[in-house]
C-alpha cells in the first residue's frame, strides 16, 4: 500500500487500503506497510483506518529519520495492535552520524516497534570492488548498524535500491553483517530488493539463505520498479 502507489494510475483511497489490509491480513501477511502517513493529511488517514481495523498483522507507516515524520507515523500507526515505525535514511556519513541513532530512540518513544532502513547501501557498501570475491562491508556500515540497534531498532533493512547486486553479492552482504555486528542477533534481518535487472526474487533467496529472516515485497508486481511475490515475509 506505500510502494505500491510508485506505480502509475495506482494511486489508492483511502477506501481501496482498507480493503487491501483486509485481504493481506488473510493471507497471514506478517506486517503490511500501509502508507507513509507526513506525506498528506489523506495519506495520514488512511494508515490511521488500517491500524484500526488489521488486527492480526504488524500495521506500519514509513517515515523520514526526522522528528515530524516520526512523531506523524506514531500518531497514525498507534490504533494498532502491533504498530510498527519504519524510518529510512540516506548514506552519506554525516547523515548516519547525525540522524540514524536519533531515528531510532525517537520512533521508540514515540510508540511501536521501530525499524530501519538504509538507502543505497548495497551500491556504496563495500570497500573494494563490490564483484570481487574477497570484498568486505565497510567498518563504518557495521558501527552505525550497531549503534541503531543499541538505540532500539528491532529490525534492519538493507535495501538493493538502485536493483543492481547479484545474489552472490547480496547473500554475502548479509552474512558478513550478521557476523561482523557484535548485537546483530538483536534485531530481525530484514531486505527490500528491487527488479531493475530481474533479479529481486533471487537476491531476495539468497538474503534469506544467509540469515535474513524478513523480506519486503510487492503484491503481483504492484510497486516500485515491479519487484514480486507478497508484500512482507517473516520466518
């Protein structure tokens, strides 16, 4: 309901998100991302009418890793039995540095489960060629992930935004954070891979096979450059 609205002519009211949650909710979707509630008053609405009537699944609204947005998603989300804050931020090192541990201790307070996700981070990840064998995740990467999760965020999303890493580089990716980060057996493993080059399905396994326990995904190809199969997974 929140990437699914990146594809043209499929906006949705607030009407079609109820019904939506409703059906995820049957199919015993683990959590159902239901909007990105600073965007617009009716977009803040329509998460809030999701909270309020999925029972059975984590309910979250998407927020920026900035005070407002935060405090909008807890406000929407809280009707929830199990409400859920999934704040992102961008790579840069003076944006982690100022903003990632902030994010998460905010979106505590403000209610609900937090999670977070950093943008890009499989394009920028890596310390030498991201297509050789050997390469390695940066130490930088590691020590903001676990400064996050001392903060209190409960799941970490990596991200293939930009839809351009090979399974072998995705799963080892995964891997090596979960090895690397002294508190990663903390938090839910969590990864949202887009289908640029056909390969969102297969990253997405590989993640999986190397200890992530949370997929992100679209409904029919609904979403974000199309990636497939249901929204959220969780094993």
């Amino acid at each position: 309901m929140r990437d699914g609205e990146q594809s043209p002519g499929a906006s949705m009211t607030r009407e079609e998100k109820l019904r939506i949650g409703r059906q995820l909710e049957r199919m015993r979707v683990n959590v159902v991302e239901a909007g990105f509630p600073a965007a617009s008053n009716g977009d803040f609405e329509s998460v809030k009418a999701v909270a309020q009537v999925v029972k059975d699944s984590i309910v979250c609204g998407l927020a920026r890793a900035t005070d407002n947005d935060i405090r909008r998603a807890g406000e929407a989300v809280k009707p929830a039995n199990a409400p859920r804050i999934h704040t992102f931020i961008a790579t840069s090192p003076i944006h982690m540095q100022k903003k990632a541990a902030h994010a998460a201790r905010t979106g505590d307070r403000a209610g609900g489960e937090v999670g977070s996700s950093w943008r890009d981070r499989c394009a920028r990840t890596w310390s030498s060629h991201p297509k050789m064998p050997g390469a390695r995740i940066s130490i930088f990467l590691c020590r903001i992930l676990e400064k996050a999760i001392d903060a209190g965020a409960r799941t970490i999303n990596i991200p293939d935004t930009v839809g351009y890493t090979m399974p072998e580089q995705f799963s080892a990716m995964i891997r090596q954070l979960r090895e690397r980060i002294p508190n990663a057996d903390k938090v839910v493993w969590s990864v949202h891979c887009h289908n640029d080059l056909g390969l969102a399905v297969a990253n997405s396994l590989s993640a999986v096979m190397a200890g992530a326990r949370q997929v992100e995904c679209t409904i029919n190809g609904l979403g974000e450059r199309g990636r497939q199969t249901p929204r959220w997974k969780r094993w």
